[in-house]
C-alpha cells in the first residue's frame, strides 16, 4: 500500500477518534461484543491459516491465543465502565477550595503492529483494548503469516468500517511508513532491534509508545526443587510453537547436584510428548515448525556454531531447513561467548548450565539486559525471594512458566531493553489512555497570593513551604 493510501486511512479515523472519545460505556462494550462474536464464528478459519502458516496444532492455538483472546473480552466487557470513571483525588493544602480527579481520555488513532508468532492474541489483545479507551485503530499484521493475517483482516472488515478499525498487510516498508505518521498511541510487539526503530520513528511525532519486546529469559532450577514438575513445565513452556515464544525459558541454569536427575526428567518428558525419533517428531502433530526459512537457518546457524564450539547435543540437534523442521534440542557444556548465548534464540534450542552458586547464576543474569521474563524453581522460600528482589525482569514466576502472561490480572509488559509500557485489562486500557487532571475550583483563595507580594502574602507562602 502506497505512503498517500495510508495517510488517506489514518485521516479517515481523525473524525471517528473525536466521536469516540466522547463514546459512553455502552456503546464501546458492544464494539467488544461483536468482535468477540465474530472471532467465534470464525474459530475454524483461524485455527486453519495457523495450520497452514507453521503447522501450529489447533489445541495449542486455542489453548494460547483464542482462550486468551475470549478473557480480555470478557473482562473488558465487565470492566470498560468502571475503568472509565474519573477517579476523584484528595484536595492539598495548596490546592485548597478546590476539587480535583483523573479522568482516562482516549489517547485517540492508534497504530498496533503485531507479530507473526501469536498473531491472534497480540493482534486482538491489544485491539480490545484500545476499543475499550475509545480508539480507532489501524491494525498491522505480520507479513511473515499470511494466512493468519488474512483471516484477522477478515475479522475486522466483518465488524468495522475502515474508519473505525482496518488491517493494513503487507511487508517491513508499510510497517515504516505507517510509523511515520502522527498516531496518537503506536502499540508495537516484535524484537528490541525492531522496537528501537519504532520508537525512533514514534519520537519524530511525539507519539506515545507501548513496546510488548523480548530478550533472554533465564530459569533457575536448585536442589530443592520439585523436578518432575518443573521438567515438564519448563519443557512444555520452552517447546510449545517450538520456542518461538518471547517469554519462552531462553536457557536454564541448574543446581549441579541435581542435573543429572532433571536432565534425565527432560528427556523423559519430550519423548512422550513428541516421540523418541525424528520421523516420530515430525510426524507429531502437536509440533509447529519453524515459522520461515530465514528464521530455520538463522536457528541452524547458531546450532553449528554452538557444536563447532564445543557444545554437546543431549538430544536432537537435527535440522531439516526445507521442511523448516528442528527436533527439539537440549545442550549442555555451552560456551558462554558464542551467539546462541548472546542473541535471543527464538527456537527449540535451549542450552542447560549447570552452576554450584547462586551468586554466579545472579552476577551473570545481571550483566545481561532485563529479561522479559524470569523463572525460579525452588522450594525454599528465601531463594525464590533473593532470585526476585536481586534481579529485574518484566516478570517473573516461582515455580511455574508462562503463566503471567495468561493469568490477566497482572500487567504485562518489559523493562528496558524487553519492553515499554503494560498490557491486559487495566493496563492495556491505560495504554490507550490518557490520566488527565481535571480541578475544579470551588472557592478562590488562590488570588490571595498572587503580587504584589504584601507581608501578608509571604506570611502565607511560609506556610505552605512548611
């Protein structure tokens, strides 16, 4: 789509931006409404372009996007009046003979970018939202799933004039050219590298931003822990859509005296979830592959460099880039030094690391960038408490995976280098918001102290510095 297409369309929402802003409850409840009626109408449409995209299993696309999807609806249809009442505030000695509240004002046109991995739940998340601050919307999708974004672009011309809400598909160049425009609110989930031009483009306007990033999300396993439970968590969390999840367990430290033990429950529990050889691995069907080609040899790239390095393959290791296939892969004696340990992987890798102190295992998640996610498997309270104060993530977990991302009434969201800004429920209607301050005057003292500046008058302002 051309530069003057898309500034047609984001000029269309200009009118639609102002009357929805003054939209009442009712009115952007029903908006919810019937876009969660027409996702469910569609379900077998979407869970067939997720087939047909990476060959993601239909179970695993409801279970991670459609059920998410149906809870932030859910809540915003219970929640969207009462998140936009004024909030009233105490009135201070300053501000003395008047009243005072915040109340959330649609920040207005808002772009949303989403990716290709979960594109249903980090395009609509963010969608219901918006709807429920009273936002029009220009959706981008992800190129690089097109049959996912084709039955999203479907969705939304079923239930919104192009006015309100409309997709835009196409590649990099639209994303760009869409970020050159004045929105109001740009609401991007995608790489840091990526995050990092967003924000830059959003800078020359002045648009706010809400960056959903990633990073190296570590897991620390101690001797306390319950193994057989955090082997099949952390490996169901690690290879569901094959890695490619942004707080998806990056590489996991284990407590020496146990690795053993807890590799052993590893491999124990990917064989029954997805068989003992490759053609039993490919054959499964609830294995997504690798989503393109350049990411399947970007993936197979660090493998050879980690193996040429030393790394030894404790299962897997096999790539087929034609069929976009990588047997799920553990590895264990890992340079430090190399990409695979650098980069976030994105993949069915996960490298395991054993260590005997805790502070290393600290000192070393310390020097990196924050994480999007962090999680500690222990049964002693005051380990899980120092892994949590001593470190910084956008979230964290205490024996468990992924779950802060479902569970919907916590924020989500990054901290520097993984991201910016919150989303889901009050959070992601906050994003889309802006708190306003509305006082109120009632009685005028305030006159009192302006100049000229009598005796009296400073008398008064001697006391409001005390």
């Amino acid at each position: 789509m051309a530069p003057d297409q898309l500034k047609a369309l984001f000029d269309g929402q200009g009118e639609t931006a102002l009357r929805w802003r003054a939209s009442p409850a009712s009115e952007r409840v029903t908006r919810i409404k019937r876009l969660l009626a027409a996702i469910r109408s569609r379900r077998d449409e979407l869970l067939q372009a997720a087939a047909s995209d990476f060959n993601r299993p239909a179970a695993e696309v409801r279970l991670t996007e459609l059920v998410a999807v149906t809870h932030e609806a859910k809540l915003a249809i219970r929640k969207t009046a009462s998140w936009m009442r004024p909030r009233h505030r105490a009135t201070t000695l300053v501000g003395f003979g008047t009243s005072a509240a915040v109340r959330p004002e649609a920040r207005g046109r808002s772009l949303i970018i989403s990716p290709w991995n979960y594109p249903y739940s980090l395009s609509f998340g963010p969608l219901i939202s918006a709807l429920a601050a009273g936002c029009p919307v220009v959706l981008k999708p992800s190129e690089l799933t097109p049959h996912h974004s084709g039955a999203i672009a479907r969705i939304v011309k079923e239930v919104f004039a192009p006015t309100e809400v409309v997709v835009v598909e196409g590649d990099a160049t639209v994303a760009g050219a869409l970020c050159e425009l004045p929105f109001d609110h740009i609401f991007f989930t995608g790489s840091t590298a990526i995050g990092k031009r967003v924000m830059a483009a959003a800078a020359r306007n002045l648009s706010s931003v809400t960056l959903e990033l990633g990073g190296k999300s570590p897991v620390i396993v101690d001797s306390s822990a319950d193994l057989d439970q955090a082997a099949k968590v952390i490996m169901a969390a690690k290879f569901i859509n094959n890695g490619q999840t942004c707080i998806a367990p990056d590489h996991l430290y284990v407590e020496e005296s146990v690795r053993t033990a807890f590799i052993g429950r590893c491999m124990s529990w990917l064989s029954r979830a997805y068989g003992d050889t490759v053609e039993e691995q490919k054959a499964n069907p609830n294995l997504a592959r690798v989503v393109t080609a350049r990411h399947t040899e970007r993936l197979a790239a660090l493998l050879e460099e980690a193996v040429a390095a030393g790394a030894q393959v404790l299962t897997g290791g096999v790539v087929e880039k034609e069929a976009r296939f990588i047997a799920p892969t553990l590895l264990a004696n890992v340079p430090p030094n190399i990409a695979l340990m650098q980069e976030e992987i994105f993949g069915p890798i996960l490298p395991i690391i054993g260590y005997t102190s805790l502070d290393t295992v600290l000192a070393s998640i310390l020097a990196a960038p924050k994480p999007l996610a962090l999680y500690v498997w222990t049964r002693r309270a005051a380990v899980a408490d120092r892994v949590v104060t001593t470190t910084s993530s956008g979230g964290a977990c205490v024996n468990h995976c992924l779950i802060q991302f479902a569970h919907g009434n916590v924020p989500f969201g990054g901290v520097n280098a993984s991201g910016l800004g919150s989303a889901h429920g009050p959070w992601g209607f906050a994003a889309f918001s802006h708190e306003r301050a509305i006082v109120t005057s009632r009685i005028m003292i305030a006159d009192k102290l302006l100049p000229p500046y009598t005796r009296l008058k400073q008398r008064l302002i001697s006391l409001l510095e005390r």
